[in-house]
C-alpha cells in the first residue's frame, strides 16, 4: 500500500462548507505554519500541509461554509438537504482513500453570502470570527459566491475585499482556507438570466484572490462546465440553481482534490500508474507490486481471499467521456481470476461498472487494458477501484493504472 508515502503535494440562496480536518495534536503544529499575511518570510501553509498529516496517518477535522448549494438543498424543496450533499460527499471520498482520519462538518447555511458569514447576520453561531475561534477544524472551505453576486449586496470590488477578509482570519486562527468555485447554473427557474451573467466576474475575483493570497481553490465551476458538454446544464442543476444529486457528489467529490494526489488525465491515450496517486487498497494475500513491460510500468497483485479485498485508485479527468472511455490497465495469465470494477467503492453504478476476467489460457499478458461495461464520467475527481474474493472468481487479480482511450462520437 503507498498512502504512507508524503502527498506532494437555493434559488434559496447558497451557502458553503466544507469539511474540516484536524490533525488531532498536531493543530498546534498546522497553526504554526499559518503566518499572519505580514509576514512575508514563510508562505502560509497550504493544503499539501494537511495532506502530508493524512499521508502520515495523521487525524484531521473540515468545516464547511457556504450557501444552499454547499449545505445541499434539493432542487424545487430547498429546505429538504440531499444526502448526497457536498460535505457527505467529500467526506466519503476521503473514507476511501484515508479511512478513518477525516472528519467533515456542514456549516453551510442557505441563503447567505459571504458579507453575512463574516458579519454574524447569516442566523448561525456569531461572526465567523467567533466561529473560528470555537472550531477545531484544520481545513476551512467555502463557496460563498452565487447569492453575493445575485444579491447585490457587494459588487465585484467589495467581494474581492470580503473573501481578503475570510482569507486572513481563516489563517490568523491557523487554519487553512480552501476557496471552492460554484458549479454552473442556467437562466431557468430559480436561475436568473443577471445572476448568471454576473457570477463569472465573481468567479474570476475569486481565483484572483486565491492566485494573490496563496490559497488552494477547487474550481467545480470549470468541472461542471466541462460536464455540461455530455450532460445538458438542466441536468445538473434541477432548478437552475440547486444540484441534482449526481451533482452535488461532483461538487463534493471534487472538493477531495487539494488532499488527494491524483493525475489528471486531458485526453485520449492520457494514463496514469501507481507512482503518481495516492491509492488505497487492503489486500492481505500475496500482495505484491511488481516492476513490468507495460505503460504503466508497475502494477498492484493479490490472490483473492475469502474476506473482499478491494483497490481504490484516484483519478481527475478534465473532460467527461462522452468521446473517450477510461479503461483499467493491468495483466490477465494462467493463474487470473476475475474481479469487479467499483466506482467510489460501489459496485454496478451506471456511471462506472463492470467485470474483469483476469483468465488466459496461454501465457501472460503484461500489457491488458480492460474496458468497463458502463462508462459515463463527469469531469472532475473519481475513484475507480477494483474488488474480489474467492467466492466470486478466486485466483489472481491486479491493477497497474487507468487510460483513456477513444470512444464512437454519438
């Protein structure tokens, strides 16, 4: 396994949070890495710092702020928040590839903007001073944006100064900021034609900001854009504004990036192997990593056990499938079996599922790629895995990496 090794690493109005990690006992430590901006001498730390703690088996706590589509309101019932919601989204991918050490709380609240949070007049617990002060959180996200640009409580200028502001306390309080993009919305129901055409000033000051201060930022705006190449904008946000539940595990899924090293892959024949991701599997019988003749060059074996062993293997596509397919590389010989293909640990998803035979009767072939039977990914972060057991094939099973390759134009 090599997560040991350091990562280099409504319209109800929107309200965004995202999780927040603690690397229990060593926030102390993250504190003293997070500088007052005065300070020029040592850069704040960044979220690498928090990923090198989860690398090293270290416990951390996320809090997420924001608005409707950060707390996750359902299109059309936005008091009701989808299960699916980015905080519980996030907080799973992180369970795959750092089981046990991640915990995220949803602090978003509907219908507030940025100006409000940092005020105390978005109805939570005191200004978000206040709230920094009784957080025990490493890692603060939000994606304050949509109701600050549809609201015209600030214009482009005052939001540049408000995210500056939840910049600096965020650290003052040493904590490290992650600023997340919202995803796309349309000029349908509760979509406003002005709102739309004002958020990408908005978006723009953001990652302006987030370029001059240092800080990471998840851009869901551009992954959701590049989707809505393959699935239409209505089908990402039910109501104009709030996401359907795929989407709001897109936007909570992508959230997982700044913490996950991930290759990302642009276009076809892109691939990615074992040394540059930080995957996570349990196997316990034979494991093994061996060098080989492939264009992965290493891949991950196993026998197949009576209890599941599964490989969690993460990956980033910049554009969704609809002109490509991401196939699972590794070898098939005397001694395979076969072995279920997962899509964020789940079995038979429509987006990602499959079956591999990892069978052949002659010889063995180091260089396989193994397509999947259902292939419809959104761009943006994923975690493609493979599982088996020796009731349901036995034998031998691998995993190299994963490849796109060219797909039929519908």
């Amino acid at each position: 396994m090599n997560t040991s090794r350091r990562v280099m690493i409504k319209l109800f109005a929107p309200l965004a949070l995202i999780p927040s990690f603690i690397s229990s006992a060593k926030v102390i430590d993250a504190s003293a890495n997070q500088p007052d901006q005065h300070n020029n001498d040592t850069p704040p730390a960044r979220a690498s710092f928090a990923a090198n703690l989860l690398a090293d088996q270290k416990s951390i706590k996320i809090e997420c702020f924001g608005d409707s589509t950060m707390w996750g309101s359902i299109p059309h019932n936005t008091t009701t928040m989808d299960p699916a919601n980015p905080s519980a989204s996030l907080q799973k991918a992180l369970d795959l590839i750092f089981p046990g050490l991640v915990k995220v709380k949803n602090s978003a609240i509907p219908g507030t903007t940025l100006k409000l949070l940092l005020t105390g007049r978005d109805s939570g617990p005191g200004t978000y001073e206040e709230r920094l002060m009784k957080s025990d959180a490493l890692i603060i996200y939000c994606n304050h944006c949509l109701n600050d640009c549809n609201s015209y409580e600030s214009d482009e200028s005052q939001y540049r100064q408000n995210l500056i502001e939840f910049v600096r306390l965020t650290r003052q309080y040493g904590k490290i900021p992650i600023l997340v993009t919202p995803s796309i919305i349309s000029p349908v129901g509760d979509g406003k034609e002005f709102m739309m055409k004002r958020m990408p000033a908005f978006i723009k000051t953001m990652k302006d900001v987030a370029s001059h201060m240092n800080v990471d930022l998840v851009d869901n705006y551009y992954y959701s854009y590049k989707t809505s190449r393959m699935t239409p904008a209505s089908k990402i946000n039910g109501d104009g504004v709030h996401l359907n539940s795929e989407a709001y595990q897109n936007a909570g899924w992508n959230m997982a990036i700044p913490l996950v090293l991930a290759n990302t892959l642009n276009n076809p024949y892109d691939l990615c192997g074992l040394s540059n991701s930080t995957f996570k599997d349990n196997l316990t019988l034979s494991r093994a990593i061996w060098s080989v003749d492939s264009r992965f060059g290493s891949v991950l074996t196993a026998d197949s056990n009576d209890s599941l062993q599964h490989i969690y293997f993460p990956v980033i596509l910049d554009n969704p499938t609809d002109h490509t397919r991401l196939a699972i590389g590794g070898f098939n010989g005397e001694a395979g079996g076969t072995g279920e293909i997962t899509y964020f640990g789940e079995r038979n998803d429509h987006r990602y599922s499959g079956r591999i035979d990892y069978k052949k009767d002659v010889e063995i072939t180091y260089d396989k790629l193994f397509e999947p039977s259902a292939c419809k990914l959104s761009a943006g972060f994923h975690i493609i895995g493979v599982e088996a057991s020796a009731e349901e094939g036995g034998k031998n099973f691998n995993f190299a990496g994963v490849q796109l390759i060219p797909s039929a134009v519908i």
